[in-house]
C-alpha cells in the first residue's frame, strides 16, 4: 500500500507542532496535505535521512541540491509557506534539545528515522563547499569569489540577460524591461558620484564590467575596475576593448587592499562589500578613505540584514554559505554606517531599495527557468538547483523586510568641512 506521503505529512505536523499547508507527493505514489497547495516533492528516503542526519537549513538545501526534493507548483508560493514554518518562526522558538524532551517530538522523530529506511548519512552534493582555513585572507576571498562567480559567463548571461550587471536595478515600475532598470540603476550610481569628464573612478567588485563601460561611456572618466574572478575580468577586458574604452577602463584581476595608485575623484563598489567580513570591514572602509581624494565620494551599494537583539547570536544563512557566497556576511544597515563613519567618511544619503532588488530576483528566475536545459548543461543540475532556490527565497526574503539593501553615499570631507554636496542632495532623481 501507498501511503509514505500520509505518514510523512503526519509526522511533519507533529514535529512542527503546526499545520503544514504544503501538499507532499512522496516516492511511491502517495500524496497527502490541501489538494489545492503546490507540492513538496519527496523523490527518495534519502531526503529524510538528509534532513535527519542534518536537521534544519542545511539539511533541506542538501535535499534540495542533490535533486532529492523539489516543488511541484508556484515555487514562490511554497516557500512561502516553508519559510513561515522554519525561517520565520518567532526566535523563542525550542531548542532542539529543549524539543527532544517533549515524548510527543521524539516519537515523531522515530516514525521519521523508520520511514527514512537505513540509517546511512548520505554524502553532501559535490557543489558544497569544503570549508579551509581563515576567513577573509586574501587566499580564502580569492576561494570564495572564484566560487560563487566562475560558474561561467555564458551560465550568468542566462540569468542577468544582456545587461550582465549582478546586482540590485533600479525600476521606474515593474513594468519595465530589466536591461533599462540596470541601465537606470547604473545611472543613478554615476549621478550621485557626481561624475564629470577627466575625473578618475575606482569600481571595486567591478563584475563583468558594465559600470566601468557605462561610467567612461557616459560620463568621460577613467575607470580602474578591480575583481579576483579570472573569468569575469576576460569577459569584463573583452566588452571593453568592444566598446573601443580600452583607453579609459583598467580591468584588473585584484584584491581591493593591493590598489595603492589613489587619489581617485569617485570610488563605486556595488555588492561587493558583502563578501569583506564583519572583521574586516573597518579596514575595508579605511582603505577605500585612503584612495579618494579630499571632497572625493563613495557610493556603497549592499546588502543588509535586520539587527538582532543579541548580536553575537547571528550566523551566516547555512545554505548561503554552503553554496553559493562562502564567507558572505551581511551587517544591519546602522552597523555599516558606523563602520564607514570610523573610518572618515561622512555619510551624506542613504537610500533603500529593497523593492527594486526583489523585482530584480524575480526576473533573474524567470530567465533561469525559461532556458533551463541550457543553464544545466552549462553547470550542473546541482548548480541549477542553487541559483534558482537562492534567487527566489531571496526574492521573499526582500519583499518580507528579512533583509534589505541600501545605496550608502559618502564623502571625504576635506579639512576645511565643506563637503561640495549640493544644498539639495537628491538632484540625482
């Protein structure tokens, strides 16, 4: 008899101590949960022993990785309602050892380890990362960036689309075709720099290139663009010399704490400075003080995260960590601020955009799913997974307010206290 997907969802419920709204289609047949819901798919008893043997994050995304669970229907929708049950529960929530006392929780694990077949721990998906050394060196940054970024440029042109720019746009409505919003956005970067012919703009993270082509092309500065992904300066070094800019673009394979050819006029670095390290970033910060000249702005765009009420209880996301930004850490925006503050600058504008980033998410999935077979053959079917669970569940993560990300605008303020800000900050909209 059938019945796996029934015993599952009844031990699911059990373990929660909730309702569980997804429908689960199980191995042998079964089915079970609202007829109505999109379905977790449980494709093996290795996903159990998966989650068993890796309770929580970590566990689901390994399962979800290896191909051993999947969602039939809106992916949107389900994790969704998967993230109110794990990522979202109130942080009192039981310990694991608090929930092990509870006759009713160990019952339902042991219905669990019988459904789950024989107790062998299977091996993480080969596109986890095996963890070595300090955090933050030079030698692990290089690691880590070659990662999460030399997937492939062709895989990349798949998701970002022609404009290749890996990072939040900017929308006029959602209407909007994502090339001009990353158009917009690298605009709107360039306006609040205050770019003008002949000045000199030190891109930090400068990806596959576009904000230095777009800095040079529109605004007539030389541009010095740093990364440590081999691939993505080929590519990068290529467009420009397309563009005919390889006069006025650099495109070095380098680590942001070598460059020492300062004063720059204008310093950009755009989701990059998730990857520096809570450790790190004070010197991060005062380095990049170092490069600009007196007057000389910084536009910071990153990633941040809500503070908690204890601190030194945050952890970096198992599954982000695992596959896709290894040693990524975000920061709540206050933090950040205070970082750049210590260092000298002074911070002029913030501006908050998760809505935009999570428009942007959206239709980077959608590009993925659309040519899926290619994107597999490119990489992995592992690799697929990743991405496309990453960009959605960080989609729901924005429009939820679980992070955010923000344009942080700084000066060097020369000795004297004048700025050169406008009276009007905001001439850039």
């Amino acid at each position: 008899m059938a019945d796996a997907a029934p015993r599952l969802h009844a031990l699911v419920e059990q373990l929660l101590g909730a309702p569980f709204e997804l429908r689960i289609r199980a191995w042998d047949g079964s089915q079970a949960g609202p007829p109505d819901a999109p379905a977790l798919v449980v494709r093996n008893r290795r996903a159990l022993r998966r989650l068993l043997f890796k309770p929580g994050e970590l566990g689901l995304a390994r399962a979800w990785v290896a191909g051993d669970l999947d969602v039939e229907g809106d992916l949107y929708t389900a994790l969704g309602l998967l993230s109110g049950l794990i990522w979202e529960r109130d942080e009192d929530a039981r310990t694991l050892a608090e929930a092990l006392r509870d006759p009713q929780f160990r019952s339902a694990v042991r219905g669990l380890l019988k459904l789950a077949g024989p107790p062998l721990p299977p091996a993480p998906p080969r596109e986890e990362v095996r963890r070595t050394g300090h955090l933050h060196t030079r030698r692990s940054d290089r690691r880590a960036i070659s990662h999460h970024y030399d997937v492939g440029n062709d895989f990349y042109a798949i998701v970002l689309g022609p404009s290749m720019v890996y990072s939040c746009a900017y929308w006029e409505s959602p209407g909007s075709t994502l090339e001009q919003a990353q158009e917009d956005k690298l605009e709107l970067v360039c306006r609040k720099l205050a770019l003008t012919s002949g000045q000199r703009l030190l891109d930090v993270g400068c990806g596959w290139g576009s904000m230095a082509i777009h800095a040079a092309r529109e605004h007539g500065v030389s541009v010095v663009g740093i990364t440590l992904s081999q691939e993505q300066a080929a590519y990068a070094r290529k467009c420009v010399a397309d563009a005919g800019l390889t006069d006025r673009v650099d495109i070095r394979v380098q680590d942001y704490r070598d460059v020492t050819d300062g004063p720059y006029d204008a310093i950009s670095s755009i989701g990059m400075a998730e990857h520096v390290g809570a450790e790190r970033y004070l010197e991060y910060a005062s380095h990049l003080h170092g490069l600009l000249k007196p007057g000389g702005r910084l536009l910071n765009h990153q990633i941040a995260r809500r503070p908690q009420r204890d601190e030194t209880e945050y952890h970096v996301d198992e599954f982000i960590d695992a596959y896709v930004f290894p040693d990524g850490e975000l920061a709540p925006l206050g933090t950040t601020v205070t970082q750049l503050e210590r260092a000298g600058f002074e911070v002029r504008d913030v501006e908050s955009i998760p809505e935009h980033y999570a428009l942007t998410l959206r239709r980077w999935v959608t590009r993925l799913e659309a040519d899926w077979a290619r994107a597999v053959d490119l990489t992995s079917p592992g690799r697929a997974r990743v991405w496309r669970l990453y960009m959605a569940a960080s989609a729901l993560a924005f429009e939820r307010n679980r992070i955010g990300v923000n344009q942080v605008l700084a000066v060097r303020t020369p000795a004297d206290g004048g700025s050169g800000m406008p009276l009007r900050a905001r001439t850039w909209n």
